[in-house]
C-alpha cells in the first residue's frame, strides 16, 4: 500500500508538474501579448501625437491668416465704395464718348444749317 502511495505521488506530482509548466507557457504567451500591444499602443499613441501636432500647427496658421469678421466687413466696404466710384467714373467717361461720337453729326448738322442760311442769305439780298 505504502508503494502505492508512493507511486500515486509520484504520478501526481508528474501531473502536477506538467499543469505547472503548461500554466507557465501560457502566462508567458499571455505576458509577450501584453507586451506586444503596449509597444503596439506606444507606436499609435505617438503617431496619434504627432498628427494632433500637426493638426494644431495648422490651425495656428489658418488663425494667422484670416482676418475677423470686423476686418472682413470693413474691407468688404471699402471695396463696395470703390466699385461705386469706378461703376460712376466709368458712366461719365461713357457719357462723354457718347457726346465726341455725336460730335461729327452736331458739326455737320451745324455746317449744314450754316450753308443754308447762307444761301437764304444771299437769295434774298
């Protein structure tokens, strides 16, 4: 009996020693997981900090080159008084072309009438 005893201990702490081991394999597979998805993280933590950088420079830049709404409106103004002061300039200078191209048909219609009451003129003298 006490050889079975001794036996039954021997095969148990076999067993016991093959559960250990396989225990032990798979928290060191469970431990290089872990590691593999903290160095993974790190990774795309870093790139994730570097594309917020990136982000922030250019929203830096785009606050560096708009203007307010104050600016934009004032110079919207400004460029609608211009736009005025050119649409009148150019009616005027269309107005005066007007009159310069009348100008050959008033000075024949003038010479005209001139030759006219010249010849009346004449006729009844």
């Amino acid at each position: 009996m006490e050889l079975a005893l001794q036996i039954f201990g021997i095969i148990l702490s076999a067993a016991a020693a093959v559960v250990g081991g396989l225990v032990l394999t798979y928290l060191k597979q469970i431990n290089q997981r872990t590691d593999s998805n903290t160095a993974s993280i790190t990774i795309t933590s870093d790139r994730v900090a570097a594309v917020e950088r990136t982000i922030l420079a250019c929203k830096i830049d785009c606050q560096r080159d708009t203007v307010s709404k104050e600016d934009w409106v004032r110079g919207e103004g400004y460029t609608r008084q211009m736009l005025k002061e050119l649409s009148a300039s150019m009616n005027r200078m269309d107005g005066k072309l007007d009159v310069a191209n009348k100008m050959p048909e008033v000075f024949a219609n003038v010479i005209r009438d001139a030759i006219k009451n010249n010849k009346e003129g004449k006729n009844n003298e």
